[in-house]
C-alpha cells in the first residue's frame, strides 16, 4: 500500500523538463499581466489543467504592450534591434496578423496590429516574444532572459482611439527624448521605408459592433492633438 501511494503523484502529475523555467525565461505565456491564473481547486483532468489563465480575447485590433526582462535597454544594440524588427515582419508575412504601427524602444514594445481570424492577441503575442527570444538565443550562442512575463493590451473601440494609440506609439521617441521627431527614430514605424497595413475594415466592422473590453492604463500623451479619424495610414516597405 506504501509503494502505491508512492506512485501516485508520478501518476497523475508528470513531471516535465524545466517548462516553468523555461516560461519564465521566454515571457510568452499565454496570460496577460492583467489577468491572474485561476486556481486549480481539488483533482482534475490533466487537459483542464493545462488550459491558459487567461480569457481568451475577442477578436479585433490591439495595442499591446510588452518590457524586457528587468527593463534591461536591450534594444540600444542595433544588431538586437534589427533582428526584432525581422521576426516582427516574419510573421506579418506569414499573415498571422495586420501590423498598423509599431515602436521598438530601448526597454520595451509597442504595438498596434490585429490578429487574423484564426489567431488570437495571446497566441499573437506568443509568437513575437518567443521567436525572438530563440532568435536572440542563436545569435549570442546562449539563452537567457529576454522578456518580462506577461502584457498587457488594450482593444480598439473605434477609428478615434485608433489614430489616438497609432499617435501614441509614434510619439514615444520624442517622449523619451530619443528623436526630435517620429519620423528620425529609426525602429518607428513612423521612420521611412516601413510597409504597414491599412485598418481591416472586417475588424473595424467587428469592434463597432460590440462591445470594447479596453484595458486600463493606456495613458493619453499631454498636449498631443489627435488628428481626425479619417487620417490617412502610410504604406511603406519592409526592405529593411
């Protein structure tokens, strides 16, 4: 009877190699900071204990937001810099989503884009942080730390908080003091060259006739006048 009981925890709850520490090396997990993982309470199918925390978001456009590990300025090495800027547009090529505007700066992400049908913001998410974690992983000849855990992420309700959050993410160079204008910063999206997709009409079309679940914490910059929501959306190239 000891031996069994012995056994049991094997039986149940496999263990696995590393797979927290390697979550907590890769920051893409599929939860949100603004969501906590629910409790497991009492004994459960091992299928129901491998779902993610998170609710999965509805569909849509994003602004989404992500650090580095401890706020390291990772992103200050251009060689860094460039090789996120690659894996970004990998997978708008593979059109795992519609990429509006984005900015790379020295600690952290934005980005505004909209996953495509099949592909949900978390899984969006997912995808951007971890292939670039083993990307960087390769350049370096090492795997350590990339990303804190986690993002947060805000749905857009309707063409003015578009062109707000598309505003926002340009102006974050000039906020932080690294450029004079949008259009110096060279990991902007602002910056000339980069080819950008207009707003999906299907999900504008899906936003305005739903309900917004936009999170708290999108701050507005002081003093910037928001342009009219029939702005035009640049389309640049991605030859970079």
């Amino acid at each position: 009877m000891a031996r069994l009981k012995d056994a049991l925890p094997n039986l149940y709850f496999p263990k696995t190699k590393n797979l927290h520490k390697k979550n907590n090396r890769e920051g893409h997990e599929f939860h949100s900071c603004r969501f906590r993982l629910k409790e497991n309470c009492g004994f459960q199918p091992l299928r129901e204990l491998l779902k993610p925390g998170r609710l999965i978001s509805p569909p849509g456009t994003y602004f989404v937001t992500f650090s580095t590990w401890q706020r390291r300025q990772l992103f200050v090495v251009e060689n860094y810099a460039r090789l996120f800027l690659k894996t970004l547009y990998h997978y708008r090529r593979e059109s795992r989503y519609a990429l509006h505007a984005f900015v790379l700066m020295p600690d952290h992400v934005h980005l505004l884009l909209t996953p495509a049908q099949d592909v949900t913001i978390e899984r969006t998410v997912q995808l951007i942080k971890g292939g670039y974690s083993h990307a960087l992983g390769a350049l370096v000849g090492r795997n350590s730390e990339v990303w804190q855990r986690g993002f947060t992420d805000h749905r857009i309700r309707d063409g003015q908080d578009f062109v707000h959050h598309r505003n926002y993410v340009h102006q974050n160079p000039v906020v932080g003091k690294l450029a004079t204008d949008p259009s110096e910063y060279r990991y902007c999206s602002a910056f000339p060259g980069f080819k950008l997709d207009p707003w999906p009409p299907a999900a504008k079309a899906t936003i305005l006739g739903s309900n917004s679940c936009g999170t708290s914490g999108t701050r507005a910059l002081p003093g910037l006048k928001q342009p009219q929501p029939n702005s035009q959306i640049l389309r640049f190239s991605d030859d970079h």
